[in-house]
C-alpha cells in the first residue's frame, strides 16, 4: 500500500502505527507498510501466563470473564494487559493480538 496522507506528524515520526512508515516524495507525505520482520522490532518476550490473557483475549473475552476463566482478578488481568501491550508497543488489546500472531507467538 503507498499513498498520501496529509499527517501532522514530523516525516519519521511513525509511532502512531509501528507498521507503517512515513517519508516525504516530492512534497508529499508517502505512507507505507513496512515488511513483517520489521513491525515489531524491540518487541519484548511474554510471559506464559501474558501469553495465556492474550490467548483469551483473542477469543473475545471481556476483562471480567478472562479473569473467571482464569481464576484470576478483572484487576490482575488489566496489569497483565497493560504489561502485553507495553511489551508489544501496541495500542490496543486488538494490535496486541495482531502483534503477537504476525510474531507467530500466538495462533488464532
């Protein structure tokens, strides 16, 4: 995918999306994806129980019903989510999920 986009971010400041690059061509502000080995440099290791939360929450669990089925708390499951996605850089529980199967750490 290329195309322009006319974003208020500095050419280079790409952390709005980890898998996209930005450059400027001709005046333009270029967006491109970057190849999968590249979107997730610095992404940090999970634990096995970080990755047994991420695994629930792929199948579209809520907070509260991933901590009963994991016998733990709502409270517990948001520090281990908060710890995913710090570890990912991800934004989101959903850009966790992708990080984490593009990394083939997880599958869906």
């Amino acid at each position: 995918m290329v195309a322009t986009w006319p974003h208020t971010a500095a050419v280079g400041d790409d952390e709005w999306d980890p898998g996209l690059s930005v450059s400027r061509i001709n005046g333009s502000i270029v967006i491109q994806t970057r190849p999968a080995d590249a979107v997730h440099v610095g992404a940090q290791p999970l634990t096995d129980r970080e990755r047994e939360v991420l695994a629930v929450v792929a199948e579209g669990f809520t907070n509260k019903l991933i901590g009963a089925r994991l016998g733990i708390s709502e409270r517990t499951v948001k520090n281990h989510l908060t710890s995913i996605m710090t570890k990912l850089r991800a934004t989101d529980r959903t850009h966790s999920v992708v990080t984490a199967v593009r990394l083939g750490w997880l599958a869906i």
